[in-house]
C-alpha cells in the first residue's frame, strides 16, 4: 500500500513505504457503512498534523469509514507541490480521495461523510437538517474563513496586521456567543455524546483558537463559553477523538487543555 508524501515538488509522486506503518492504517468498524461497504471504499486523506483535516479525521474515525493517510509536508511547502495541487487547486490542506473523486474544503468534505455513512448528521428532509445546513457553513464560511485571517493577517491585510487582528478576535469572540447559545440549544449541533459533523468542526477550531497563531492567542479564554467548555471536555474523552490524538501527536486533553502537537510524522505549520 503506497501512498504519496507531498513534498518538495520533484514534479513526481514519490512513495514513502516507512509513513506507512504510523499513519496509513484502515480503521474503525463502528459505522452503519462500514460492514457493507468498506471493503470497496478507498479514501486517502490528505493530512498535516493539526490541519484542517484533523476535522475530517475525527470524522471519518467517528463514522468508521476506513481510510489511509498521506502526509502533506508543510514544512517543504507541501501543499503548493504540483501533484497536491492537482488534488486541491487551492493548494490548501485538507484534500480527500474518495471513489466519487478528490473533494476539498473541509465543509464539503465533512457533507461527503455524512451523506456517504448517514452518520453526524440529520438526514435530508429530517427536521433538524436546516439547522445543521446552517450552522455547518456557519462554520466554514465565517469561522473558519476569519480564523485564517488570524493565522495569515499579512495575506488578508498586508501593513495593517494588527488592526486586522485586533477585529478578527473581536468578531470571532461574537461568533462564540452565537455558537454557544447553538450548542446549549443543540441547534444545529448534537453536543459530546451525540456530535454530529458540526460539533466535530467546532471544537477543532476551539483548539487552535487557544493555541494560534503562537503570538496571538492570548485574547481566547475557553472558560468564558461555559456550554463550550462542557462540549470540548466531552468529546476529548470520546475513542475516536483519542485515536486522532494518538495519531497526531495531540497529548492527553488536545481540546479541553491543548498543548502544541508532537507529531510521529510532518508539522502543523
Ligand atoms: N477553506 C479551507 C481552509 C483550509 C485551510 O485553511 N488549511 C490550512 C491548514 S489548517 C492550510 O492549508 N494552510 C496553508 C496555506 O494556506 O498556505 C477548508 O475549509 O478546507
């Protein structure tokens, strides 16, 4: 089982059969999917440490569906080598192969995995998929399009950095009430012992709130979102999400008291 490490551009795939016995492992039985159609599914995970895809990872890990990795190497630029941006044109991290083709962008991504397994979501015509839809391009198309604001202030707003991120913790801080009241309200969001793709989302982006960029995370204090903290003390004991952990060098409580990561292989930056 080869699968390609995204370095350096060599203008080639190459192969590194020694990732293959830390990250590229079939995992999981617990989804619905996973007896009738595992076996035929093949999805590759295009991944850094404490990337976006550690969302797709944790979901994937939750539903079952069983995947390999392959490391983009962030430290040679991984994800602007040619061959990864034949997966991703965006050139950012994650991509996903599955049988029905690459699929970027972590919301729709995590959408392929809901729909595929029929897990961490309301299904289409169910009452509370609206408040899903919602919440779940909430999360991508504001959350998380701010938060890179804050990881690359100088792409968003070259010379005026600081003002760009002196608003960015403003407005994310806004965001978090809002989300807060979802969560208490499960509106949209399933809380730790029923998370749907939502709740997986969200607290991901809770953890590099606390700990980038490495400069400016003092402005985020988990503890001031009561009905958060309860959801990411939660899904830290979930196995999928220790799994994750595990395998990305995370620590002990990668949500409810993040460190920086040691990961077996790659970087997070
Ligand atoms: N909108 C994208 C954002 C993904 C993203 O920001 N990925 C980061 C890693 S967490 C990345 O690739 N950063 C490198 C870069 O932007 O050059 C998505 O939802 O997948």
């Amino acid at each position: 089982m080869n699968v390609p490490v995204f370095g350096p551009d060599t203008g080639s795939k190459r192969t590194r059969r020694a990732d293959l016995t830390r990250s590229d492992v079939v995992f999981g039985t617990a989804g619905a999917l996973a007896g009738r159609h595992a076996a035929s599914m093949s999805l590759i995970l295009h991944y850094a440490p404490d990337n976006a895809s550690l969302i797709l990872r944790l979901a994937l890990e939750e539903t079952g569906l069983p995947y390999r990795t392959a490391l983009v190497d962030r430290a040679a630029r991984g994800q602007d080598n040619a061959a990864f941006r034949r997966l991703n044109p965006v050139g950012r991290i994650p991509a996903l192969e599955t049988p029905a083709g690459v699929i970027f962008e972590t919301g729709a991504c995590l959408l392929w995995i809901t729909e595929t397994t029929r897990q961490l979501a309301p299904l289409p015509g169910e009452p509370a998929r609206t408040a899903f839809l919602k919440w779940l391009f909430f999360l991508a198309n504001t959350l998380h399009a701010e938060l890179r604001m804050l990881f690359y202030p100088a792409r968003y707003a070259p010379g005026a950095e600081a003002a760009l991120t002196a608003q960015v913790q403003r407005n994310l801080a806004a965001h978090l009430d809002l989300l807060a009241a979802a969560v208490t309200a499960e509106d949209g969001f399933g809380g730790a012992e029923t998370p749907l793709a939502t709740d997986l989302y969200l607290v991901v982006m809770l953890r590099w709130m606390a700990l980038y960029p490495q400069s400016e995370h003092g402005w985020f204090d988990l503890y001031r979102w009561p009905a958060l903290c309860t959801l990411v003390k939660g899904i830290d004991s979930r196995p999928a999400l220790r799994r994750c952990a595990a395998a990305e060098g995370l620590g002990e409580t990668p949500l409810s008291a993040p460190h920086y990561p040691h990961p077996p292989e790659g970087s997070a930056t």
